[in-house]
C-alpha cells in the first residue's frame, strides 16, 4: 500500500468533516458558555479549546474548575478521561506509520471522537492519502475554537444557563456518547456494572476524581477479566 | 482578557497530558507486544470510563436529571444525531424544572 500525504488530502478531509464540525458547534458554544460563567476569561476560554481540543475533557475540566484553579488534578483528571484517544491513535498505524515522524505526530494532535471516526472509515475504504486525517481534525479544531469563542462572548449576556437545562448539556454529552459503546449483555453488562459500583463507592469516601480512575480501571479489569474466561470455556 | 497564571499553568498542562496520550497509543503500538488481555483492557475502557463519569451525578441528580438522562439515553439508542440527543436533554430537564419548582 503506498501511502501519500498531500494538501489535496488535507482539503478533502476538511471539507467531508466540516459537517460533522458544524454540528457540534452548539457544543462549542455551551463550552464557551459555561466557561463564561465558571469565571474563566475569554483568552482562557479560547486557549483552553485550542490547545487542549477536547470537548468532553474540557467539560470536565469546567465542572471541576474552582478559585485557585486545581491545576495538578485538572491535569490528571483531563489524562483520564482522555485515555481513550490512546486506543484510538493506536488504529491508525497503517496511515501514519509510513509518512514520517513530524507528519504521523503533528497529524494526532487533531485527534478528537468524531474525526477519528471519519478518518478511519476513509482509511478502512482504501484510502491512501494520510493527510485526509489531518484535513478532519482541521476542520473540528477550527470550528471549535471558533464557536468557543462565541460561547464566550455570548456566555456573559445569557443570565440564567439553568432555567434552560443548558448546565445538564455536559453530563449529557457523556451518556449519548456512551449508549454506541453497549455491546450487548455477555460483553459489557459486568464491565459497566463494576465501573459504576466503584465510582459510586470512590465517589462517596474520597475526593477528587479518583473515582473516575478507580471507576475506568475496575470496567476495563473486568472487561479483560471477562475476555480470559470466555478464552479458558 | 486577562490569563491567570495558575490557569494558563492548568490550560498547558491539560493540553501536554491530552497530546501524550494521543501521540502514545501510536507510539506504543508500534513497540508493544501484543496480548489480547491488553486490547480487551483498552476496548472497555472507555464506556467503563463514561458509566464512571455519568452514575453519581445522575444518581445524585434528582427528578429533571433522571427525566433528562433518561431522554438522552432514548434519543442515543434511536440513533438520533448528538445534537438532537443534547437538546432533547436539555428541553426535559428545563420543562421538569419549571413544574417541579426546587430541583
């Protein structure tokens, strides 16, 4: 397979993910939003998307946001629940390890959910242009710096986010993203089961967000726990 | 626009932490062995990551945040798009809000 990586590919993955970056626009905006009522400034707020890309971490980050900021348990907590980005670069080793080390990890820093999502069809298609990923990624990063900033700028003239339920949008986010990854009864019923008895247990005797580790940790142990007992029957 | 400097220090850290773990699973995968415990770990980690994240503030929430959660969840398994899940939560909990006065 000879993979290339050129500008055509950039434009290509931009444009086929623009719609998908539109549509989470009003994301963008409630981060932005919430930000503005959480205190944060409208520099931090654009920084903050720019540099750390990452709808649901930075939804976390906000939840989590107090005077003086937490910034050693943002950090952990952000590592955390950004874990997943891991498996996901992992895929795309046939794209990226041909073209370069500057090209394969400049590429994953634009790397969020819905991107990879698009990049990786287009890979499993036959795809041979590698920058069509970077084009993807581009165009959510854009987009969302963008409508940050609006929710930004709005955020202050918006009075009352909870009358409108908007302040529920985050925790929202999480469970519409996490209903695509049930697999069925015999695959994730005992995975999620645990995560959800430990973060409950963690959450109610320690502070922080240990409970999303110990949580993340006991699903994924069981789930391979799980695998080695289907393997041994 | 003025940057705090214990928020700018938060906003880099967060930023460096979330890039290594995307250049990471590239870089490991290319080194690692394999073992099928290994994937499985990764597979479930991120819905057991989310159940973590979702069961004690909804449990914890309240009628609007069981109506709304409860609306998020129908939407996403009819495979409505994120956005209208997100409204569609947003509307429930908003409407409960207004007729349960206290929540």
């Amino acid at each position: 397979m000879n993979i290339v990586f050129t500008t055509e590919g950039v434009r290509r993955g931009y444009v086929a993910a623009l719609p998908i970056a539109l549509g989470l626009s009003v994301f963008g905006m409630v981060y932005g939003l919430v930000a503005s009522q959480k205190g944060l400034s409208l520099a931090e707020t654009v920084l903050m998307s720019a540099i750390v890309f990452a709808g649901a971490a930075q939804m976390l980050a906000l939840e989590l946001w107090q005077e003086p900021v937490p910034a050693i348990s943002l950090t952990i907590a952000v590592l955390i629940i950004n874990l997943r980005y891991m498996m996901m670069t992992a895929v795309l080793r046939p794209w990226l390890a041909p073209v370069g080390k500057l090209r394969a990890y400049g590429s994953l820093f634009f790397t969020a959910d819905e991107n990879w999502a698009i990049g990786v069809a287009e890979m499993r298609r036959g795809g041979k242009d590698a920058a069509f990923y970077l084009g993807t990624g581009f165009a959510l990063w854009s987009i969302w710096v963008l409508t940050s900033a609006l929710g930004g700028i709005f955020g202050t003239v918006v009075a009352d986010p909870e009358r409108l339920g908007l302040d529920f949008v985050p925790l929202a986010a999480f469970l519409a993203l996490l209903v695509p990854m049930w697999e069925g009864k015999a695959r994730s019923l005992l995975p999620w089961i645990s995560a959800a008895a430990v973060a409950l247990a963690l959450h109610a005797l320690l502070p922080g967000t240990w409970y999303l580790v110990g949580g993340g940790i006991a699903g994924s142990l069981v789930g391979g726990l799980l695998l080695q007992h289907r393997d041994a029957t | 626009m003025s940057v705090d400097s214990l928020a700018l220090l938060a906003i880099l850290g967060m930023g460096l932490a979330t890039y290594l773990v995307r250049a990471s699973g590239f870089f490991l995968v290319q080194r690692l062995p394999r073992s099928r415990f290994l994937d499985a770990f990764l597979h479930h980690l991120p819905g057991a990551m989310f159940v973590a994240l979702v069961t004690p503030p909804v449990l914890g929430g309240g009628p609007p945040t069981w109506a709304g959660a409860l609306a998020v969840i129908s939407c996403a398994a009819l495979r409505a798009p994120l956005l209208v899940s997100l409204l569609a939560g947003a509307a429930t909990v908003a409407l409960l809000r207004q007729v349960l006065a206290g929540y």
